[in-house]
C-alpha cells in the first residue's frame, strides 16, 4: 500500500497544503487524490502569491483585472484565486459526498487584516462563502479573540470554518467553547447542525523552532508534540463526553484538530517527524508538498497519536519548570504568524495592484 493511504486506516486524514492552476490543470491534485489518499486542500497569502508571480496561468487573467480600474487590488485577487477553489472543491466532491460530509474540504483565508476585527471578518466570510458557493468549503480565520466571536457566530450561521494560527491549549479549548456554543445556538433555533464542519489548525514546527534555544537538550524538539498529545486528550474528553452528547445525538460533528506547520524546520529532526508522531483518528494533518513527498518515500503509518499521554504531560511540566509559560509563547507566535501573513497579503494586493 502507498505509505500515504496507510495512514487512512488509522482514521486521519492528510490534506495538501498547497494549490495552484499548475496543480489543478496538470492533473497533479487528482493524482495526489487518487494515489494518495489526499483528501483535503488548504491554502494561504504565502501559497498564492508564490503561484500568481510564478504560474503563467494566472498572467492574462491579471492583466485583464489590472485593466479594470473599478476593482481594488483585492477584488483582483479574489477574483484570480475563487475559480481556483472552487475548481478545487469540485475535485474534492466526491470524496465529500461519499465520506458523508468528513471529507473532502478546500480552505479560502480572509484577509489577515481583519484578524482583530470581529465585524470585517464576519462581511468577509459572508461574503466569500456565497461567491464560493461550494458546500465543501472551507472560510479560513485566525484564532486571535475577534476571530473566535466572528466563528461562533459562522458556526451558528452553518459556515464551514478552518480556524487557524493556534499555539497554545488555552486558545484551543476557547475555539472549542465557541464551537460548542456556535452549535448550542444554531440548534436551539431549528438549525441543522449536522451540515456544519469545522476545524481546528494547531501549528507544531514554528512552537520548536522558537523553544529549542531555551531549552535543556533533553526536550529540544518535544514540546509540540507533547502539546498535540494533551490536546487531543482534551478533545477526546470534550467531543466524546457528556458536554458533546446532545449536540452529538442531533448529528453535530465534532471540531477535529488539524495538524499544520508541518514540515520539518530543524534538518536535525526527522523530514516526517510531525506526521509519524501524530497519526490518530479524528484528525487531519495538513502537509508541504517536499514533507508529503517525504512520507510517501520513507514514512511509516502506525497510531501514535493517543499513546504516551503522561510522558507529554510530563515534558510539558518539565518545561514550565525551565520557566517557559507556554499560553504566552502561544501568543507571540500566533502574532508572528498574523505578521507574516499580513506580509504576503499586502505582496499579493502589490502583485494584483499592477
């Protein structure tokens, strides 16, 4: 078996981190879909500004749009990447419909602009879902305090969300409170709760990548995984316990975690370090085209992610005890990914600005 389709068995679900009109016209994504097993597709400002100022697909489309004075810089941009999307999720349809509404997802980021505007990011996601208009969509949102408002408000209005640049348990366990309260809401109102889908991108390398030089050898390269293991311990607890129940017994879905920031920074570590080490059911771990590559070449699938949950409990102690507050490294990693994100963001705007 692909060393990537073994993993599904395991019941997670990997997801590309990637998407272009190179990816989507060469045939490469439904190669990936079909010998691979990928069964979602998430995207950002860095993905696409690398495949508009590199993909000679997208050049006569935006010098069509430039032409066009009407449009602002981000209409131009929007209106270059929604048919990517789309093209995206139809692909993925299948996968979609056959899972049940699991899988099969496509992701599309607000601007990062709007992270600490709670009403921008709700017009914004309001109004990419209905030009998407795919119910295998996915509206991207950052997990900064006015992004969480804004997503249990999408969730009680039944708009799929991926909400991303989480570091910390502190920020996950408030996604998950408004996740919860976001379904308590829509069923309380006669929504159907059992259409909504949402997940919750936990970031692993960048929490190492910053941590190592603090640390005593013995927990250089441990902590995000650590993190991920009592996370996903709390999810068990949240998703599957009395909490859940009645949300569950409607057909309310629970908001899995997904692995992103995958790809090995340190060359010390293994290339397949954040993949082999988190593989669980009710997960998805989004992944760079050169860590896919990786695993299909020398990965091994095997369920990983619910064992050793008092040894992750043990390394996150010993690292507080080095004086590391991890909520507020959370934080501070989390501004540094709003940072480099809104820095992509305004290249793309300058690209399509022309």
């Amino acid at each position: 078996m692909n060393r990537l389709q073994a993993i599904r068995p395991f019941g997670q679900r990997i997801w590309l981190d990637n998407l272009s009109r190179e990816l989507l016209a060469s045939g490469e994504l439904t190669r990936l879909l079909e010998q691979d097993g990928i069964a979602g597709v998430t995207s950002n400002p860095a993905i696409f500004y690398k495949a508009i100022s590199s993909d000679a697909r997208y050049q006569a489309d935006l010098l069509r749009l430039q032409a066009d004075k009407s449009l602002s810089a981000e209409a131009r941009y929007e209106a270059l990447v929604i048919p990517d999307i789309q093209a995206a999720c139809d692909l993925l349809r299948t996968q979609y419909q056959s899972s049940g509404g699991e899988d099969g997802y496509v992701s599309l980021e607000v601007s990062p602009a709007l992270s600490d505007d709670e009403m921008g990011t709700l017009a914004a996601a309001r109004r990419l879902w209905a030009l998407l208009d795919r119910p295998n969509a996915m509206i991207k949102i950052p997990a900064t305090a006015a992004g969480i408002r804004a997503f249990q408000t999408l969730t009680q209005e039944g708009i799929n969300v991926n909400i991303t640049l989480l570091f910390s348990l502190q920020q996950v366990e408030a996604v998950w409170d408004a996740y919860i309260a976001g379904l308590s809401a829509r069923l309380a109102q006669g929504g159907d709760v059992a259409s909504v889908k949402a997940v919750a991108s936990f970031f692993l390398s960048r929490l190492d990548s910053l941590l190592d030089p603090q640390l005593t050898l013995a927990h250089q390269g441990k902590v995000a995984i650590a993190l991920s293991k009592v996370a996903y311990a709390r999810y068990q607890q949240r998703f599957h316990g009395h909490e859940f129940a009645a949300l569950k017994t409607a057909g309310a879905r629970p908001q899995f975690l997904l692995w992103a920031s995958t790809g090995t920074k340190n060359p010390a570590y293994s290339d397949v370090l954040y993949v082999e080490s988190l593989i669980g059911a009710e997960t998805v771990n989004t992944v760079p085209d050169a860590t896919l590559a990786a695993f299909r070449d020398h990965g091994k699938a095997a369920l990983t992610l619910p064992s050793a949950a008092s040894e992750a409990q043990a390394v996150l102690a010993a690292v507080a005890a080095e004086g590391v507050a991890l909520d507020v490294v959370g934080e501070r990693l989390q501004q540094d990914g709003l940072a480099l994100f809104e820095q992509a963001f305004a290249q793309l705007l300058q690209l399509t600005a022309g």
